[in-house]
C-alpha cells in the first residue's frame, strides 16, 4: 500500500527506516484510536478466536495461528494472516459461512475510499491465491449518522459495504504492482520519484523531513498556497525569490510576493476602522477547545462529532477597565456540554460584542449545543448574532506583515505582532495537543492530571489573550 502511494516510501521503509519522521503524541494517539475501532468492530461478530501476532514484526505467528484455527474449524477469526510468495497481510475480520468465507476490514473513516479498496484488494489476492474460498469481502466503516442512545449500538455504529467485484477488477493491478515493487526491492535502487502532492495523500508520508530536505527552510515556495506551490515547483522554482516578476499569479499571492521582498507591511486603515468601530463594550473575548472522538462517548453525539470541552474567556467591561478572566474546563469523564453551557451563558451577557478567531467554528458549536439544548435555544443563538470574527482584518489582508508568511491564522499573527507573547513556550501549543491532553485526562494520575489541567487552562487563556493584545494592536494602529 506504501508503494501505491509511492514507490521510494515502500522503498525507504524497508531499507532506510532511520530517515523516517518521528512520531508525535498526536499520531500516536491516531493509530491507538484505529486500533480501538478495528477491536469494537469485533463485537459485530463475537465469539470468535484472535490470530493477533505477539507484535507487529511476528506475523509469522499469525499465518501459522491461522492455518491452525482454520483446520480446527473455527468460523470467526480475527487478525487472520495469509502469506503468498512473500506478501503478507492480516484481515480484521473472517467469518465462514459453509464453506465460503466473508473478509471484514475494518476503517476508522467515515466513508469506503480509494485507497481502502485497493488494501482489499491485495488482501482478495492473497488470501485466494492461498487457496481461500472468499465469497466477498467488505470494509466496514463508521456511520456518521448514528447518534449514541444509552450503550453503544454496534449494529448502527458501523456500516459495511462489499468491495468483492471492485476487488476482483484490480486483481491484474495488484499483481503487476507486487511484481514491480519485488524487482525494485530485490534491485535495491532507490527509486527515482519527485516530492509531489502525492507526499501528503491519501496520507501523509513519513519520510517528508528527508525527501524535502532539498528544499530552502527560508524563503521557501512552500510559503504560498499548495496549489501554486505545486505549480511553481513543477516549473523548477523552489525559493520565492527565482519567481519571475511575469510569472502568472492570484492577487493575494502577488500581494504576499511583494511583501516578502520589501518587507514592507500593509495597512489599509480605513477598513479596519470599519472594522472596529461597530463592538461595543462590554468585550468578550471567546474560544472553545473541541475533541472528536470517533466512538461516540456520549449520548446525543456522532461519531468525529466535534464536543467542547473547555472555553476561556476575557472580559473588558469598559475600554480602560482590567481585564477579567472565566473559563471552564470539563473533567475528562463525563459529557462537559451541558456544564459548559451553563457556565459559558452565566458569564457572555446579553449585550457587547463577542470576539472569537475563526469565529466559524465557535459559531458552529453554538449552533449545536442550541440543537441539542432547545431549552437553551434562545439564547444561545441570541449570542452567535453577537460574535464577531477577529480574524477578519488578516484574513482580507486589510493588516499584512511579510512575517505572516501568507498565513492569518492566529499561530501565524500573534508572535509577529506581539512577540513576547508565545505559545512555543506553553507545553500545550496548538488545538490537536489540546484534546490529547484532555482525552488522557481518564487514565492518568492525580498527579498528572492537575499538571495536565493546568496546561490546558493555561493554553486556551494564551488563545484568548492573544486576542485581546490583537484588538488592542489594531486600534494602536489605526490611532
Ligand atoms: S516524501 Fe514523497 S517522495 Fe518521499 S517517499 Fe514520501 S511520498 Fe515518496
């Protein structure tokens, strides 16, 4: 499957596994959650014997397990391995009905895509090739439109869909590319394949850090939006500063063109004065924190659903006034919502302006809680006609610093206007790491846990800090 991608990852993963990326908490903490899903999928066919190897470098064991169980007549198996002339690979799920057998592979998406029919492709292959009688095999995936009631409905929870005569059309092709892929691993030639948009899907690869070490870390075409990065690259450009004057580019790209080479920045003052002159005090400034957790947790939620768990919030009552700070954060147990809406409607008011970055998805958490709290209806969506977007003045480039490096989103913005402001030196830094911490809140330690909590009140008061100091720089600006 590496090699579908791309044949230098299949490549560099048997022979130069040292130039791989290192893994973070947050991928991690991704694979885990793939694993919990394949094993929840087994309760759609229970009872069954598990052929799961010792580790992932023992799959030997598995192939053997399974012949075993296969002989002993076992109808359900689990993590079952075949092996034909060299390639090997594992189904999630194998049931036998009669003599036929039924293959389940097991996603953690939400849809069957390309590349999950191709995995099953291979696997109909070998396991066929193997002498397998398989009557269909199928992915079974996540269904986005269940909503958890009580205990968790297996049967709803996951949907399934055959891929058997998809599978059956792409046997040639899994063939030809096994046989290509063999010659070259036997030939041990690096093969020669380009950086490309192909690096990052249908997943990321993890060798990015070594096949893009070509490329400038400064003043690097990477600055600019992927597609025309993508363009630029395939015309033989890979610093900003080789792009020809005449060379075709948006609007927004020559403006971030220009800047980068002046270093000059822009300001358009009068939109920003319109910008600001409509809020009205008192001023809050607002964030969510958000985990979207595959299994559905709670009840009345969806699997990748997205729960706030925590918000912070700065208020300034008058323009001089000091600041004050709210915020809650959710035990990591239980379902936080309803205690976050209760607290977060107790200290938003009924009047002044609401300010969120991106206020899209704070907008849309809102919108949700309303549908799943209609008590609270009201209210809630009285407060999403008060949010207003900082994110604006950046976005439309009415404010633009070279040092942005085309980007508006708050990461990008803070440190360049107010650098001693940082997030690099919280332990927590970005959203993703938020809701990791938050997640591992139900396993670890006291300990741990007030530390971790910490962090995290820490991390989402920086997000509406941060704000506040934007505001604060926008009106100096305009002054
Ligand atoms: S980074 Fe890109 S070119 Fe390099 S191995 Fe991965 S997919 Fe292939």
């Amino acid at each position: 499957m590496y090699g579908c991608q791309c044949p230098k990852r299949l490549f560099l993963h048997k022979y130069g596994r040292d130039l791989r990326n290192p893994i973070d908490d947050g991928q991690q903490f991704i694979m885990q959650a793939g694993t919990d899903v394949g094993e929840l999928a087994r309760q759609l066919f229970p009872g069954g014997v598990d052929a799961a190897p010792p580790d992932a470098y023992a799959y030997q064991i598995s192939v053997e397990k399974t012949k075993a169980f296969i002989r002993q007549g076992e109808s359900i198996i689990y993590e079952a391995a075949f092996q034909f002339e060299g390639v090997l690979c594992a189904l999630d799920i194998l049931v036998r009905k009669g003599n036929a057998w039924y293959a389940f592979e097991v996603k953690s998406s939400t849809s069957v895509k390309a590349q999950h029919v191709q995995d099953a492709a291979l696997q109909y292959f070998v396991t066929t090739n193997c002498g397998l009688l398989v009557h269909d095999i199928s992915i079974v995936f996540l269904n986005n439109q269940y909503v958890r009631k009580g205990a968790l409905d297996t049967q709803q929870l996951f949907s399934t869909q055959s891929v058997v005569d998809e599978a059956k059309a792409l046997q040639d092709f899994v063939n030809d590319k096994i046989q290509a892929f063999k010659t070259m691993l036997v030939q041990r030639n690096v093969p020669v394949v380009d950086i490309g948009p192909h690096c990052f899907t249908p997943y990321g690869c993890d060798f990015t850090n070594h096949c893009f070490s070509h490329m400038p870390s400064e003043d690097s075409i990477f600055e600019l939006p992927d597609r025309t990065a993508w363009k630029l690259y395939a015309d033989g450009y890979k610093a900003l500063h080789h792009i020809p004057d005449d060379y075709e580019l948006s609007d927004k790209v020559n403006m971030q063109l220009l800047h980068h080479r002046t270093g000059e920045v822009f300001i358009d003052k009068a939109q920003i004065r319109k910008f600001l002159l409509p809020l009205t005090h008192p001023l809050y400034f607002f964030d969510f924190e958000t985990i979207m957790p595959g299994i559905p947790e709670f009840d009345e939620s969806k699997p990748y659903q997205q729960i706030p768990f925590q918000y912070s919030l700065h208020v300034q009552r008058t323009r001089y006034a000091a600041l004050e700070h709210f915020s809650f954060l959710g035990d990591g147990i239980r379902d936080p919502r309803s205690e976050l809406l209760i607290s977060m409607l107790q200290h938003l008011g009924t009047t002044g302006s609401i300010l969120c970055y991106n206020m899209n998805f704070e907008k849309q958490r809102i919108k949700e809680l309303a549908t799943l709290y209609p008590n609270f209806e009201k209210e809630l969506l009285a407060i999403n006609e008060r949010v207003v977007d900082l994110m604006i003045p950046f976005a439309r480039r009415w404010y633009y610093h070279p040092d942005f490096k085309g980007s508006y989103s708050i990461k990008a913005v803070l440190p360049v206007l107010i650098p001693e402001l940082r997030y690099d030196v919280l332990p927590i830094q970005e959203g993703g790491m938020a809701s990791l911490a938050y997640v591992q809140l139900k396993w670890q330690d006291d300990e741990t846990i007030s530390l971790q909590r910490q962090q995290l009140m820490d991390y989402c008061k920086m997000d509406t800090l941060a704000m506040v100091k934007i505001l604060e720089y926008l009106r100096q600006v305009i002054s």
